[in-house]
C-alpha cells in the first residue's frame, strides 16, 4: 500500500510544475469547460505513465547501484528537483485565451496534453528524479516495478481533476493569479528538495 500511495505522490509531483500544460488545462477548461481540461489533462497524465515505466524500469536494472549510492542519488535527485523548482519561480507565463472553438474534440484535448508532455525531455528527468528519491519500488507488492507506472498516472490524473475542479467551481484565473501560483509551487517544490538534499547528505556522511 506505501508503494501505490509512493507512486500516486510522484503522479501528483509530477504534475505540479507551471508550465505549458498547467496553462494548457487553464485555457481549455475556461474556454471549453471541464471535460476539455480534464481531457487534456488525462493526455499529460499517459504521457508521463509511460515516463514512469520507463523509469521504474531503468531503476530496476541497475537497483544494487542505487541501493549502495542512496544518498548521492537523494542528494543530486534533490539538486535536479531544486532548479526545476527554481525554474518554475521564475518562469513568466501567460494565460492569453485562444478563441472558444465549440467543435473542439475532447481526443484533440487529450492529444495536446499527450503531445505537450511527451516532447518535454524534462518530464522525463523529474520522474526519474523523483522515483529514484522517493524509493518507489514494487518489490514489497511482489509485482514487477513497472507495474506502479499506472498508479503514477492515477496520481497525476487525480491532481488535473483536482485543478479542473477549483477552476471551475472556485477560480478564474488571470495571468497575475496564474504568475502567483507559479511562484508559490515553485517555492514548495523548492522545499521538498531542500528535504531531499538534507536526508541525502546525511546518508553520505554515515
């Protein structure tokens, strides 16, 4: 159960970064509703599952080295979270609303996210980044560890559903609200990897 609840968690840091897919989500769900952000978000979520295999595949072969190197790789998986923390507080970014389209697909939506995350090689280095830090492994399950990457989807998924839902319900986002939460997720993501540079140095100097 800790491991499905590891890799829901990487699914949910995953998606926190503000970036391209974040205002993507914004734009559909104010201009389209919320099946459309939801969709696009599905689409980022399958992408970065597919990531998650790959990683937890890739964590696998070489699991006696990152068990005898846990703290270095804790220390510089901190590292790597904290300038792409550092990245979203800085980042300008800008919620300009296209014109609404009523025959926009939901697939289409779902392609874009897809597509926007896919071609994101930095998707790729924080789930790795997070994987290998978390400890996220299926061995305790007795399944395979790839087998975790749809809970890592789940994960992701249920934060764009989350999103949707306030922006809907509770939110209209402008483009300085939207610098606002960069920052602050910026800042979080920032001290998440403070903690994970703190425990890995720790481990080295045992």
């Amino acid at each position: 159960m800790i491991e499905i609840l590891k890799a829901l968690l990487v699914g949910v840091i995953a998606g926190i970064p503000i970036g391209p897919v974040f205002v993507m989500v914004v734009q559909r769900t104010l201009c389209h509703g919320r099946k459309a952000g939801v969709m696009v978000g599905l689409g980022a979520a399958v992408a970065d599952m597919l990531y998650a295999a790959v990683g937890l595949l890739t964590l696998s072969l070489v699991e006696r080295f990152v068990e005898e190197h846990e703290g270095l790789i804790m220390l510089l998986g901190g590292v790597l979270i904290a300038l792409v923390g550092v990245s979203i507080f800085r980042r300008e970014v800008n919620v300009e609303l296209p014109p609404d389209r009523r025959n926009l697909s939901p697939w289409t939506c779902a392609l874009q996210g897809f597509g926007s995350t896919l071609s994101n090689p930095g998707a790729l280095a924080l789930i790795l980044a997070v994987l290998a830090t978390l400890g996220v492994s299926g061995e305790p399950l007795g399944v395979p560890d790839v087998a975790l990457a749809p809970a890592v989807g789940a994960g992701e998924w249920l934060y764009w559903l989350a999103v949707v839902y306030l922006l809907g319900r509770f939110i209209h986002l402008d483009t300085r609200t939207l610098r606002i939460l960069s920052r602050v997720a910026g800042a979080l993501v920032c001290v998440f990897a403070l903690v994970l540079v703190v425990r890995g140095i720790v481990l080295i100097i045992k």
